[in-house]
C-alpha cells in the first residue's frame, strides 16, 4: 500500500529498488543479489538462480513475483518495463553511483528518470508493532550480551577479546550478525567516539565504552555502556559519568511525539554544557534504527524531522577527553504520545569492575 502511494503521489508508472536496506525492507529479502521493480500493475523481484528459493520464500509472502536472471538483470528488467508501460520510472538516486545510472539508462531506454531521494527510506521512518516487537528482541539479545560479558572483563584482557564475546554471545543467542564494527574502546582511547575495538589491553583505572549490536530478523539493536575498571575513581571520572548518564536521563524524561528532533538534542546538549563539558559533546544526540543502523531521523543540532509516535531512536550523550578518557550511554527508545518507551533493561548506573 505504501509503496501504490508513493506511485501515486510521485506520478510514476514504477520504481526501481536497488538499495539493500529497501529491499529488505519492501520485498523481505534477505540476500546480497537482487533487485526489484514496482509498477502500477505488478510487483517483480530478480535475482539469479543461487537465490531463487530463497526468494521464493521470503518476497512472494509480499506479493513479488519472481524472475529469474542470468549475468546482466538489467536486460531482464527492460522486458518488464516494456510490458508494464513504464514511461516514468523512479530511481534511488542516493544509493546509485554514476556508473549503475549510466547502465540503467543505457538498458532501461528513453524514458523519464525522477530521482527519490529519501523518499523510500522516509516510509520506513515509523514502525508498526511487528517491527517494534522485532527490534525489542534484537535489543533482548544485547542486554544479554552486556550481561555476559562483564563476567570477563578485568585487566589485561584485550579490546578485541571483548568485542569478540559480545559479538559471539549475541551470535548464539539468535542473533544474525553484529548490526556494525563493534565499538570498545578503554583508557585514552575512551575518548574517540567510534573507536573500534584494537588490541589494547585494558589498563587498571580506566573507563571501557562498548558500543554494539545486532541484526535479528532484518532489524538492529545498538547499545552503549560505559564501566570502569580498578580501585580509584577519581572525582572527575565521577563527574563526567554522572554528568552524561543525567543529560540522558533528561532527555529521555522530555522525549514525545510534535517535538523535533533538534529540540530534544538541545535538551540534552544544554545540559552538558552547562555542565562545563558543551565542547566534549561532538556528536549528535542520536538517529533512527530500523533495517538499517542509522536512518532517519537524525536527532541533531540540524535535526528538522518532527517525532512522532512509534519512531525508534537512539538516545546517547557523550563526552570525551583527549588523554583522559571518554563517557557514552545509549538506549533506544520508542516514541510516544506523551514520552518515550527505553526498551533496554541493562543498568545505567556506574558499574565498577575490580581488577
């Protein structure tokens, strides 16, 4: 239905879907070959012949049918686009390179192209229960991995190890496959934001942020917690956590739908810099999940989208040091009415890890 409006709206006679999230997200797929065009007649999903079961599984419960391609699908699309009439075909102008639109139009002929920009990616913006359900499994999984793995951490042990677990706990808990690069990131290296995991060893007296999270069923999680390892916490370790753990409780508290997306990142940035710290906060205040790992809407300085009720976003302040160490704390939540839904059940409080 929302894909018959989107025709509609636009004025098109198809729309062509190439983007891997989009094609999940549409058709059902979950493979890496295939690509499907919609028209005002039918719907047709191609792919080659190590996909046609899967297909056959997963897109006709969505009502595309299935066309078996060779080596070039775009010789296949053509015929379909003859026969259905296409004259004005819509296009994922963001995710198609220079080089896949000069062969689109070469196969495709002399019809009329209207690029869709965020168009496709914008219905997936609010999530109906079944995706809400899914993604709250997803999250299930990386509190229990969180759980885990603090069983494991102590001096000495490396970066890698950790996102290793994490990674494996959420594997065999039903997860399909991290949602992206696992961030752990300890001591100095606290303080880069996407600091992938190395192999740095976890030193005695030093924060660890992990940052992670997995696909399940096509929908992704992404958590962060931040622990300190040792026998001293100083004040100002006290300080910077406490400060980025109540800048995420205030916005959590003021989250709601008719609000936009910078409004509750001003929440949570005014706080900070009140605080003393406005210029550790370099990022934005969180973004959408779904199929993919970040999507709309971004909730940033820049962010205009206004919520609304059952978006998913992230919430997670941060403030990082240069040579002492960085604090992040992320939950993501369900947009309501009148506040927010935190689907994570791991605690937020300062966990303290003796060495």
């Amino acid at each position: 239905m929302k894909l018959k409006e989107l025709l509609e709206n636009e004025k098109l006679d198809g729309i062509f879907i190439t983007n891997m999230y989009n094609l999940r997200y549409f058709t059902g797929f979950s493979g890496t070959t295939g690509v499907a065009l919609v028209t005002s007649k039918n719907r047709y999903f191609f792919t080659d012949f190590r996909y046609i079961q899967q297909a056959n599984n997963q897109v006709v419960p969505k009502g595309f049918k299935v066309v078996k391609v060779e080596r070039d699908s775009l010789e296949t699309v053509k015929e379909y686009i003859k026969q259905d009439n296409v004259k004005t075909l819509g296009l994922e102008d963001l995710d198609m390179t220079l080089s896949a639109f000069s062969s689109v139009k070469k196969y495709f002929g002399d019809i009329e192209y209207k690029f869709l920009g965020e168009k496709l990616s914008g219905i997936r913006i609010v999530k109906d229960e079944i995706e809400i359900e899914t993604i709250k499994k997803a999250i299930s999984i990386s509190d229990i991995a969180f759980t885990e793995i603090l069983k494991d951490i102590k001096v000495g042990i490396s970066e890698r190890e950790i996102a290793a677990k994490l990674e494996y706990v959420m594997k065999i808990n039903g997860a399909e496959d991290k949602s992206f690069e696992t961030i752990v990131a300890s001591g100095y290296r606290s303080a880069m934001p996407h600091g992938v995991a190395s192999d740095k060893k976890i030193g005695n007296n030093e924060f660890i942020t992990m940052d992670f999270g997995c696909y399940y069923n096509g929908y992704v999680s992404d958590m962060t917690r931040t622990v300190f390892v040792g026998d001293n916490l100083t004040d100002k370790h006290k300080e910077i956590y406490n400060t980025v753990l109540e800048a995420q409780l205030l916005a959590i508290s003021k989250v709601k739908a008719g609000m936009k997306a910078k409004e509750l990142d001003k929440i949570a940035r005014d706080y900070i810099t009140e605080k003393g710290y406005g210029e550790n906060f370099g990022h934005g205040l969180g973004h959408g999940i779904g199929v993919e790992i970040h999507e709309a809407p971004g909730v940033s300085t820049r962010g205009e989208i206004i919520l609304e009720e059952n978006m998913t976003i992230t919430i997670e302040p941060g403030i990082y040091v240069e040579g002492f160490g960085g604090v992040r704390i992320e939950d993501d939540v369900i947009v309501k009415k009148d506040g927010c839904i935190v689907m994570n059940k791991s605690p937020k409080d300062l966990i303290i890890l003796k060495k």
